[in-house]
C-alpha cells in the first residue's frame, strides 16, 4: 500500500508539473499572439496615417497649383500661398516648398534651401509627371545649407499641362518619427517600410 501511495503521489507531482508547463506554454503562446495581432493591428494605423498625411499633403499640393497667380508664376502669390502652407506644417515633416518652371527651373521656394542637385538629379524626371498627379522620388540624405539634415523624399506634381511643377521635400526621418517611433517595439521586434515598388 505504501508503494501504490508513493506511486501515486509522483504520479500526480509529474501530472501536475506537466499540467502546470503545459498551461505557462498555452498562455506564452497565446500571449506571444495577442502581441503580435496587437503590433499588426498598431502597423496598420501607422501605414493609416502615413497614407492619410501623404493624401493630404498631395491634397495641398493640388490646392497650390489651382491658384491662377502660382499657373502664371506671379511669386508674390507663390510667396504668400506657400508661405502660409508651410507654416500649416508645423511639425517639420516638410522641410521645402518648391515651385518650378515648365523647364524645371526653381521660381520660388520656402523652407529649407533644397540642394541645386536636386533639380538635376538623373530620377528627377519631371517631364514624365502627369498632370495633379504626384510622384515620389527616392528617398535620399538632404544636405540643407551643406549640413546633413536627414534622409527625405521629393513630392511633386506636374500642372498646367506641364506648364509648371509643385513639389515638397518632406522629411522621411521626421515621418517615422511621428509615426513608426510610437508603435513601442520591443527589443526582438522589428519594423520596416516599403515604398509602392517593394
């Protein structure tokens, strides 16, 4: 009887221990689910709200070219529409407002000094912009005033049947910041971001 009680009593301890492992493991791996359905779910509002920025500010560019003094390079009404945008973005994500010729010649800026190379960058191809339709070129480092400043994109728009060029250079440093920084990443945790062509 002894026996029989001893080996009952290991053979409850064992199915206790297994029962207790097996529960942690459930509730790790549940746990480890519910965080990463909860990351995804956090990814998922950050792509949001970088794509309802971008509209926005594809929705500015648009509201710039519409002005009939910017169609006809009048720079006191470039100056003081483009002015007033910048200052609307307040939380320098957009470091330059740019307006250009049909040429691709800069008529007047605001901001940031944007690098002369920008213009003549080999993928800086406005000629191939569609009319109110913007176009993101690759992000790169931006040497404002010879200072590294950064890693930013230009956001430009053709109007006027390519009779001129709208364009931002926006931050891309400063948009992660806003909103790739707040999703908490843990230190087994990773993120990234893709533009339209992967």
């Amino acid at each position: 009887i002894r026996i029989l009680f001893i080996s009952g009593t290991v053979f409850i301890a064992i199915f206790f221990i297994a029962m207790v492992i097996n529960t942690y493991d459930y509730i790790l791996n549940d746990a480890k689910k519910n965080h990463q359905i909860q990351q995804m779910e956090m990814a998922k509002t950050a792509v949001s709200g970088i794509s309802s920025y971008l509209s926005g500010l594809a929705d500015d560019m648009r509201f710039l070219s519409d002005y009939p003094g910017v169609k006809k390079f009048d720079k006191k009404i470039i100056k003081t529409n483009a002015d007033l945008l910048l200052d609307h973005y307040n939380d320098k994500i957009v470091k330059t407002i740019f307006v250009l010729d049909g040429e691709g010649r800069p008529v007047y800026y605001t901001g940031t000094n944007p690098p002369t190379t920008l213009y003549y960058s080999p993928d800086f191809d406005i000629k191939s912009l569609q009319n109110n339709v913007p176009r993101f070129f690759k992000i790169e480092p931006f040497y404002g005033s010879n200072i590294k400043s950064g890693l930013v994109f230009v956001m430009i728009m053709a109007f006027g049947g390519g009779g001129g060029y709208t364009g931002f250079i926006v931050s891309f440093d400063s948009l992660v910041h806003k909103y790739i920084v707040p999703l908490k990443l843990g230190e087994k945790d990773f993120a990234w971001i893709m533009d339209g062509g992967g």
